[in-house]
C-alpha cells in the first residue's frame, strides 16, 4: 500500500467514524431529552405552599411556583430541596 492509498483509506474511515459519533450524539442528546421531560411530567408543579398534599408519602417531590423551589416529602414533611 503506498502513502497516498493510505491516507485515502485513512480519510474514508475517518469520515464514517465522525459520522458514527454525530450520530451517537444526536441519539444521546435525543434520550437526554426524553428523560428530561418524563422528569419534568413526573413532578406536580402547585401554585403555592397551601396547595400541596399533606405529607406522609416519602420520596415525592413537588414544585412550587409561588417559591419557586422545589420540595421533597420524607414521609412526614416537606422539606425544601436545597441544591448548593
């Protein structure tokens, strides 16, 4: 194989290789997506604090827009989620 039947076959791989990783990363960024809005469905959203459910339901969440926080129940109260 000489240099220039290298650097083609070279070339040609290199080529379908990117064109396999763009394809990867637009299936990823599909199923991030999804995820994010089966999350984002997964989570009641209330006006305020007085319209939540009582607690007693460990591992819910629910957020809040008058807060604009989001709440976890650990099966007696809500606790606000902190995220720093």
């Amino acid at each position: 194989m000489n240099d220039n039947s290298l650097l083609r076959h070279f070339d040609g791989r290199w080529r379908e290789l990117k064109a396999a990783i763009a394809e990867l990363k637009h299936d990823v960024n599909r199923v991030a997506r999804q995820e994010r809005a089966e999350l984002a469905a997964s989570v009641p959203v209330y006006a305020a604090l007085v319209d939540r459910p009582a607690a007693g339901q460990l591992g819910r969440l629910c957020a809040v827009t008058a807060t604009g926080k989001l709440y976890f129940d650990t099966g007696s109260v809500w606790k606000e989620v902190s995220l720093l």
